[in-house]
C-alpha cells in the first residue's frame, strides 16, 4: 500500500474549509403581536370645539403613542383642523405604522359624517302659518276685529340645512273640501329654484294681513307645486332670505363632500 507523501498532506492541509451557512430563523405565528380591530371612539362633545388637549386625548384613545398626541399638541391641531388633515399629516406628527394612520383616517371620516348629519338637521327656522284671508267677508271680519282668525290646527314650517319642512292643510281629493286634515311634507333645499316674499301693504292695514312666501320647485324633477307660508305682517322679506341662504349653503357643501 503507498503512504501519501508529505507534500500532498502539507498542501491538503492548507486548503480552508468553506464556512457553513446558517439558514434564517423564521418567526413563529407566537411571536407576532396580535392586534385587535379598535372600536370607535364616541366624541363627547362638538369637533370643532375641540382643544388641542381634547384632540390629544382623543388621539390617546384611538391607541397611538403618547409622543404622537404630545405631537399632535405641539403642532397645535384643534378640533377644527381635524377634517383637513391626511395620511401624509399624520405621518409628519410620528404616526409610523399604515395601520395606525388608515386607523386615525377612518376615525377622522367618521366624525365627519357625524359632524355633518348633525349640521343637516339643525333647525334654522321655525314658525306657526297665519290664516289666509279667504275671500270677501273673511277680509271685512278681520278688518272689523282687527284681529287674525283662530285656527285650532295652524300649519307648521321648518327650515335645517338641508330640507324645508311644511305641515299644511291637506287638498288632495281623498281629504275633502271641507276636511280640516293636515299633511306634512319634506322638501330637499336642492329641489327649491326660488323663493319670492309678497309683502301685504293695504290700505288700512292694522298689521293682521300675514305676508305670503311663495316656494318655486324645479320644474325638471316633476314635483306637486308647494302650497304659499303665510308668515307675519313684516316678516316675508327676512324668513324668504333665510330660506334662500340655507339653499345657497347645501349647495356649496356638496362640492366639499364629494372632494373629500
């Protein structure tokens, strides 16, 4: 048998053994924080309002860090700079995570929608229609009494930013001529195309004449026509301004919704 000589184990000898790779260790389903979906935080009080304190404490609340509301503080948000802020907002006040600002996001689309149901039903104006005069003989008793006729069931008018609501006599043909029956009608502002005020100036006027408001609804939707308001002596031009404002409003806030 023959040995292998010195120099072939010399130079085996001197050839290094490659290193052996370790593979990655792979994290475990264990390992990995578990988070729950964060339920919606109920805002105790209007979110324009809001203080930089409270938007922070609402910020605490919704599960972020407290370097992120102290962030939110130092940058001075208040409650009324809450619906402009966005996703790159929120990263700039150390909101790191996608999750977290998806979360804040989805918080902040809420109030809004809050904020903006409430605002359609606020109540702008709301009155008790006067008796019309109806004909003749009406208009000399009144003229006589100087007084406007009773009516046990007066018509009803209410304006919100988003809707005119009439409870009036109803005329519809089920109801009978001489029904005394009421029907309560809501109009969206978006369907009125004008509002005109009718001043009563007649002579001898001791102030019982209401004034009447007259409601134009666009012709292209194919709605009933709106029975006249009969306000107070002097109140027309004032309550048809109002009417017309409120109009002019919802309509600028629906640009706003849909660009948001």
């Amino acid at each position: 048998r023959a040995w292998p000589s010195s120099s072939a184990c010399s130079t085996a000898a001197s050839v290094p053994s490659a290193p052996r790779q370790r593979r990655p260790r792979r994290m475990s389903y264990q390992e990995l924080e578990e988070v729950l979906p964060t339920k919606s935080v109920e805002a105790s009080a209007d979110v324009p309002t809001w203080s930089t304190r409270q938007v922070s404490e609402w910020v605490l609340q919704l599960g972020c860090e407290g370097h992120v509301a102290s962030e939110f503080t130092k940058q001075r948000v208040t409650g009324d700079l809450m619906h402009e802020l966005t996703e790159k907002h929120l990263e700039a006040l150390g909101i790191d995570k996608v999750g977290m600002r998806l979360l804040v996001m989805r918080e902040i689309a809420r109030l809004r929608r809050k904020a903006r149901a409430k605002q359609r039903f606020e109540v702008v104006w709301q009155a008790t229609g006067l008796r019309p005069v109806e004909g003749p003989l009406d208009w000399l008793r009144q003229k006589i009494f100087c007084v406007a006729c009773c009516d046990t069931k007066p018509d009803k008018y209410k304006l919100t930013n988003s809707s005119l609501i009439l409870t009036q006599k109803d005329h519809s043909k089920a109801s009978g001529f001489f029904s005394k029956a009421k029907r309560t009608r809501t109009i969206d502002l978006d369907s009125i195309a004008g509002v005109t005020a009718n001043n009563s100036s007649e002579l001898c006027d001791c102030g019982c004449v209401p004034d009447t408001i007259e409601i134009d609804l666009d012709d292209e939707q194919g709605l009933d026509p709106v029975e006249h308001l009969y306000v107070a002596h002097g109140e027309g031009s004032d309550i048809a301004a109002k009417i017309t404002l409120a109009i002019e409003e919802a309509e600028a806030a629906v640009p706003m919704e849909m660009h948001r």
